[in-house]
C-alpha cells in the first residue's frame, strides 16, 4: 500500500515535538542550564516542557539530584529512541536540502587550541553542519566580537565578559605529562627528566608554570629552567611544546585539553598529579548574535563537540586519565 496516498493512515500519539526536544537536550547534557543554552531559551523554559512530557506519559524522566540530573531507567529508554529518531530527521534534512551559497562563520580563537582541538574535528564538522563554510581565525590576540573582528570565539579565562553571551564549555587543568618511553612513573623521579616549558601571553589568567606546580605538589623547584643539571626546552607556542613531549624528549607541563586524544590513545601519560586550575574554555559572541542560523548552528556544535570530549576523558582509565573521574561540565552564563 502506497502510504504516502493512504487514507486509512492513523495519526501519530505522540507528545509535542518542543517537548521532546527539551528533553533529548537536558538528558545529553544531565542539567536544564546547558540545554537551555544548546536551545537558546531558558532553564525555566526547559524545566517546564520536560515536567510536561513526564505528566504527558505518567512517569518521571528524571531523578532530580543537588546540582545534577540523573535519567530514570524510562528517561534512559526515552532518550535513546528520541536521540536515534532525531538523529533521523537530521540526516534526511541535510541530505536534501537544496545547495545555496553558503554561510561564513569565522570562529576564533588561540593557536594551540585551534590545532590541537578545532582541526581534528573538521571533518565532524562539515558533516554536521555542510552548509555553513568555518573560518578559523587562530591568533593570540582577543577579537573584538562586539566590532564584529569574528562570529565566535573560544577562548581560556574567567569571565565575566559584558556585552557577550558565553558558554563554559570545560574546566582546563594542566598536568606532568610524558612519554611513556621515558617511563617516569614516581613523582620522585621527575628532577631526572628534562622540563619542558613554553610561554605564557601576560594576560594568562592563572599560568600554569612548573614553578607554580612544583608549589602545588610540595616538592623544591630546580633552579632556573633546569631538573638535575639538565637543560630544559622552551617553546614560544604550546603546540611545540606538545610536540617535543610526545617525541620523549622531557616532561612537558600540558593541558589535559589539548592532549586528550593522546592520553587516551596512550601516546601521552599523565603519571601523577596535582594538575593545576587554569580557569575553563568559553564559548562566546556577541550578544543577540547566537539567535542567528549559522552561528546558532556552529555554536550548538561547539557545545556538542565540547560535551562529548568531556564524557571521552571522563570515562577514559586513571592510567591515561584526561580528566578526573566525576568531573562535570561547566555551567553555561548569558
């Protein structure tokens, strides 16, 4: 039977669309905050479609925690369906839709984050989002969104930023990492390994320098740039640095971020800690601007990229741990 031409066809039972959209959101992200801003509404907004859906169906979706969301066993089932479903319709749009001139977004952001994070997700990226050309504008310098110097930028700090509406997209942490070739395992053994060092633009934050680690970890800093007599390396860019430390040649003082895809892969070893608070990654434009299609649509890929990496390292084993077991991601800010 041709059901395209069928009258005995039935409606469908389903909930509202809007509904189901709100929920797949806050159960990818397990909050109402980072749903709301994936969706640009508010958690207010969020929270009522989801209790909606859950009087609509006659169960919880959600066990509400202090600070958290944890899915119930049919919020578990739900999201599965709701997640393959819209994943569905997703591939059926794209797939037709119509070839068009296509939307700039430059994205900015810094050199080390761009080449390590941004560009080993381009491929994701066109999948995702075919229609829409990404200019990567990778420099050290703060573009002026609110001018209009780019669409978006992710960038490390603190914030608050006025005039700009942010997302945390991570926590970033900085750690001893290594080689496994050099098979440093003790933190006692460290001073037998060269340091590898780069530098830090002035307006860092909070800098993650072995002086400060070797503070953190209660262990005498070696003198000048040095660890037993043995010249350290010092780079002018943290994507160098990456570099030397996965070629063995010392132990570079790296971001758990931009090492991830190594430390999982076991290319890289985090052999202890502490790891050093460096603020987060945020994600941001200028106010208004993330109503607009293709900046809304980058940004919503962004923050998935950003929450997938997160569930990545968190499930990833301590040996090669990226991120600590338990930690969560960020609160999103307008």
């Amino acid at each position: 039977m041709d059901e395209l031409n069928s009258s005995e066809r039935r409606p469908r039972r389903l909930p509202s669309l809007s509904s189901l959209r709100a929920f797949e959101a806050a159960a990818a992200h397990l909050g109402f905050q980072r749903a709301a801003a994936e969706l640009a509404v508010t958690p207010t907004a969020i929270s009522h479609q989801v209790r909606g859906l859950e009087s609509a169906l006659g169960q919880p979706l959600f066990r509400r925690l202090p600070r958290q969301l944890a899915l119930t066993p049919a919020g578990l089932r739900l999201f599965h369906a709701v997640r393959e479903g819209f994943d569905t319709i997703e591939a059926g749009v794209c797939a037709l839709r119509m070839p068009a001139a296509a939307d700039t977004v430059t994205l900015t952001t810094n050199t080390a984050f761009a080449a390590r994070w941004v560009l080993p997700r381009m491929v994701a990226f066109r999948a995702a989002c075919p229609g829409i050309e990404l200019r990567l504008h990778a420099s050290e310098s703060v573009a002026d969104l609110a001018r209009g110097d780019a669409d978006l930028a992710i960038r490390s700090g603190g914030g608050p930023w006025p005039g700009l509406t942010t997302a945390e997209l991570m926590p970033e942490r900085y750690a001893p990492v290594c080689s496994p070739l050099l098979g440093l395992k003790r933190v006692q053994d460290l001073p037998k390994h060269r340091l590898i060092h780069f530098d830090w633009q002035p307006q860092a934050r909070a800098p993650a320098l072995w002086s400060r680690w070797f503070e953190a970890a209660g262990i005498a800093a070696p003198k000048a740039r040095t660890a037993a007599g043995t010249p350290g390396l010092s780079f002018s860019d943290e994507s160098h640095a990456m570099l030397a430390t996965l070629a063995g040649h010392g132990v570079g003082l790296l971001s758990l971020t931009l090492a991830a895809q190594e430390l999982r892969s076991g290319a890289l070893l985090q052999p202890f800690g502490p790891a050093l608070d460096t603020g987060s990654y945020f994600l941001a434009t200028a106010s208004g601007r993330e109503r607009e299609p293709a900046i809304r649509a980058v940004w919503q890929w962004v923050v998935a990229q950003a929450t997938q990496d997160l569930t990545d390292r968190s499930a990833t084993p301590r040996g090669g741990s990226a991120v600590d077991k338990g930690e969560k991601p960020g609160r999103f800010l307008r």
